[in-house]
C-alpha cells in the first residue's frame, strides 16, 4: 500500500532532551512537510522539502531541524531549544505543492 | 496578509438535518482551495480541491463550493460517522498552505 508512516505514535520527552521523529513515504513524492497542530489552532508549518538535500523554514522553524538525504524520508529533531514542544506533530507529501497527503501523526509529550 | 477563516468553531447536528460550513479566505491569486478531515487523534484525511470561483464538488453526503471570498462544505443527510473535524486551507502567497482553525462537527444519531 501506498502512503506515509509516523513513528512513533506516541513520544515523550524529558528537559533538555533531543527527540527525532520518522517520517516516510513510498507514494514517490517530491515534497514533504512538517506541520504542529496545538489544540484551538491551524496547522503550523515547521519546515519544508521540495528536493532532496535541500529544505526551507517554515513559519516556526525556531528549535527544530530536518534533514533531507532520501527522496523517502524527512525526520524532524526536535531539539532542547524548543522550549514548547508538547504537541501533535504531522508529515506531509505532496507530488506537487498544491494537494497534501499527511501521515498519523505522532504526539511529543514533555515530562 | 494571507488569512482563512473557518466558522463555526463547532456544530451540533441530528442525524438527517443537512447545514454548511463556511471558510472565509483572503489570498492574493487563489492557487487552490483545500478541503480536510480530520478525526480525533489521527492525520487530516484530503477531501476535495477547487480551484476557480464557481467550481463545486461532491463526495457522497459532502458538496465543496468555491466563490472569489469563501468556500462552502454542504453535509446532506449527515449520518454520525461523519463526525469530525472539518480543516480548510489555501495555497498562501509565501508557497505554502495557510490552515483555518477548523469546525469541528457533532452528528448525533
């Protein structure tokens, strides 16, 4: 079956911890995403890949980093600076920019 | 400023009483309209894509509808499965989806 996969689904992390979160996809798409979703507000982008090697910030880039080495996959660390990271996190794939396709999620708790 | 906003916030509906959600949009030079369902704890399943005022689409209970300042999701006959959360986006002019916060809808049977 075609789509994208999260792991974990759940993930809990402890103070000044670095946590990394998996994302693939076998749906041979260029782009992928990554979105944070708080209770009460829209999807927020973090950051985003249209190439492999290559990726942009988002709009709340600040504590997290990516790395783009395969066309099929884009794991998200988020790291001890984000000092908010409790949140529902999704992936996203796209063949072009316009229609995305998202994973499960995966829900980062800090102790 | 590229903005979408969605209302209501939340819906409570009978089995069979048919209504509309709304998303409001402000984007210069529409590049798609993007309809999403998301259930609880789970990814936004994609629904449908308008892309020009006046183009409408169907998926069973749902019709998506499109003018120059807002798009409309019709529930017909909504059964309780259709309980969800309903999320709009547009494609921003930064190159990226612009979310609206999303109507979260309640069908009781």
């Amino acid at each position: 079956d075609g789509g994208i996969t999260q792991s974990p689904k759940y993930l809990f992390r402890k103070e000044g911890q670095n946590v990394t979160l998996s994302c693939e996809q076998n749906l041979n798409h260029d782009a992928m995403y990554w979105y944070r979703q708080d209770p009460g507000q829209g999807l927020r982008l973090i950051y985003y890949s249209q190439i492999v090697n290559d990726f942009q910030k988002g709009d709340i880039a600040e504590g997290y980093s990516v790395s783009r080495e395969k066309k099929e996959s884009f794991p998200l660390t988020v790291t001890s600076a984000q000092k908010n990271p409790t949140a529902f996190y999704l992936c996203a794939s796209a063949a072009d920019t316009y229609e995305q396709f998202f994973g499960p999620g995966t829900r980062l708790t800090v102790l | 400023e590229d903005q979408v906003t969605q209302s209501p916030e939340a819906l409570r509906l009978q089995e069979g009483e048919s209504s509309s959600l709304n998303c409001s949009y402000t984007v210069s030079g529409l590049r798609g309209l993007f309809w999403y369902r998301q259930d609880p704890g789970k990814g936004p399943e994609f629904l449908f894509t308008l892309y020009s005022a006046g183009e409408e689409k169907e998926k069973e209970r749902l019709k998506a509808t499109l003018t120059k300042k807002e798009s409309f999701l019709h529930i017909t006959a909504p059964k309780p499965e259709d309980s969800a959360t309903y999320l709009c986006a547009v494609w921003g002019s930064q190159g990226n989806l612009i979310f609206g916060k999303g109507t979260k809808l309640s069908v009781k049977p």
